[in-house]
C-alpha cells in the first residue's frame, strides 16, 4: 500500500432504508447496506453541527444502559437530538436486576413508555435481541456482552474510509483483548464483508478458538500481526469479563502486546492507530502514540460516533 492518506468523501443526501427496522449485529448485513449507511454517515459528518438537520420531531427515543458508558451513551444522545428527535436516558446498572424483575417485564414496563426506537446496552449477549421480539419499536444495540457493538463497528469503518478512501484490501489488524470483546467480533463481521484482509492478534488465552472460520488470520506475536498492517487497532483487557487468570499482569501485557514505537515499526509507514476507547496508556498502547495526531485516529473515532448513529437512527426510522 502506498500513501494511504486520501480523505476521499462520498457524500449521500438521501436517507437509507434497511431490510431490518433493528440494528442487533453486523453479522448478516449486506455489503451494500454498510455502504449506503456509511454514505449517509458522511454527509452527516461533513455538516455543520448547527445545520438544521432536525427531521425526527415528535420520534422518542429510550437510551437504556444496563452497563456503564460514556462516550457510546452520549454519542447516541447527541445524534438522536440533532436529528430532532425526544431522548430519555435510563440508567439500569444492577437497579431493575437487583430488585428482581425479570429482563421481560423489564421490557413490557419500557414498551408501555411507547417509544418508537430503544438503544440499549446490557451485559448479557442476545439481550437486545430478546428487546426487539417482546417490544413494538426499533431496537439498536449499543453492546451486548461480548456478542457485537454494530455501531462501533460502524463509526469504525467511517473513521478508516475518510481517512484512506476505501476498506478494501486493507490489511487491518485488531490486537488485544479478542476473546472478551463485542468491538472486535463486529469489526470482524463488518471488515470481512467488506474485502478488508482482517488479522487478529492475542495471547492464547485471550483469542477465541474457531475464529478463522470467520476469514481472519490469527497471530499470537505482535510484530508479525502487525508487519505491513495499514490500520492497527487495540483493545482494552476487559477485565470485568475475565474469570482472572487469563492476563499475567499489566506490565507484562504492554511488553508483549502493548503497541510502543518499535512494535509499530513493523507495520506500513503510513499505518494509522485506532482504539474504542476507553483506553489504559501503558497498558494498551504507549501515551505518545495514543496523543499522535498524525498516526492516531481515536479523537476522529469519536467524532465520527454521532454521524455514523444519525445514519443509523434516521435509516430505523424510514425503514418501520
Ligand atoms: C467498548 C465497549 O463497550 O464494548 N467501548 C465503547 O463502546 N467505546 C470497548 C470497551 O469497553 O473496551
């Protein structure tokens, strides 16, 4: 690959409509739906945060967060309210599930607000699936477990495409943390759909068994899943879903996996860095690297949150 650094934009005025009026995964999207949606995401993107693009006046939208969040949380506010639209922020961590109430009547108790879209986020993979078959609105999942987080997915390829111009025959490699990760599983789904060679790098204990069925190439060295690699991205340890003995301490991580200078040196010389966030420097990725603003693209990954989602919710809402 040559220079990669084009920021090339394709610009779509028109709204998408999508064979689903949910967005649960990216596993079983066509090709051709990603691409519209990341159109549309890019003319978003390319407008004026004061544009008037308020075109969901009187939609309702529920952000429900039985896990903690930030950025995705408010990524999802932001878009929703510029599009127009009602939006009320539940927080669930542990309160309807301490006091007992089971996830369906969580859901009939949500689907009487009368919403007409719910994004919700939860711990355990299939909840938005469960959400979408007992409520009688669109449903987005913001992460389930480690199942899919189909918007970071998404944000994710926007990000890479105004930055190099296209995804495929990239050589992408994601390193970290796979197992325990829904950013990596859907970036996989979306990556290989869309002709990117995808590559994933992890000590044995954090890379999934069967996943070169999925089209990836597994490393367990960081220098050689990386070497030529146009775009390298990392993973939080997430060790909230780690049973303890899967990572021997942070110190030895980032020497064997954390992306410094030299590891880096083996990829393309234009290679660009990307994280989900929230990200642990020195653990990870080394603080100058994440703060390059040549090479990283974390800030734009956040920026690109709010496009990549008011493509999203306005596509749900043309589609029902
Ligand atoms: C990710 C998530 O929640 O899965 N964060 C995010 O949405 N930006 C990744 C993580 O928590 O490490």
């Amino acid at each position: 690959m040559g220079n990669i650094f084009k920021n090339k934009s394709k610009n779509s005025l028109s709204p998408v409509k999508l064979s689903s009026p949910h967005l649960l995964a990216i596993e079983g999207m066509k090709k051709s739906e990603i691409e519209e949606l990341l159109n549309r995401a890019d003319h978003f993107a390319n407008l004026d945060k004061h544009s008037n693009t308020k075109i969901l006046s009187g939609y309702v939208v529920l952000n429900v967060f039985f896990e903690n969040s930030t950025r995705t949380r408010v990524s999802f506010e932001l878009a929703a309210r510029r599009l127009g639209a009602e939006v009320i922020n539940i927080s669930l961590i542990n309160s309807s599930i301490k006091k007992g109430e089971s996830l369906l009547d969580t859901a009939s108790t949500l689907n009487a607000m009368r919403p007409d879209l719910l994004i919700v986020r939860h711990p355990h993979s299939g909840a938005p699936l469960l959400f979408a078959d007992y409520l009688n609105c669109s449903i987005i999942n913001a992460g389930d477990g480690r199942h899919e987080h189909p918007t970071q997915a998404l944000l994710d390829a926007l990000t890479i495409r105004r930055r190099v111009g296209f995804l495929e025959g990239l050589k992408i490699s994601i390193c970290g943390d796979i197992a325990n990760s829904r950013v990596a599983r859907s970036n996989i789904h979306l990556l290989t759909t869309m002709g990117a060679e995808v590559r994933c790098v992890a000590p044995p204990t954090l890379m999934p068994s069967s996943l070169e069925n999925l089209g990836v190439k597994c490393f367990y060295k960081m220098k050689e899943g990386i070497k030529d690699a146009d775009v390298v991205m990392l993973l939080r340890l997430q060790n909230e879903r780690m049973s303890g003995t899967e990572n021997p301490s942070e110190r030895e991580y980032f020497k064997f996996f954390g992306l410094d200078e030299n590891k880096l040196s083996f990829a393309n010389s234009n290679a660009v860095i990307m994280h989900p966030g929230p990200m642990n420097r020195g653990v990870e990725i080394a603080s100058i690297l994440a703060d390059d603003t040549n090479r990283s693209l974390i800030k734009t990954q956040v920026e690109m949150g709010v496009a990549v989602r008011m493509s999203i919710i306005e596509a749900l809402n043309y589609t029902k």
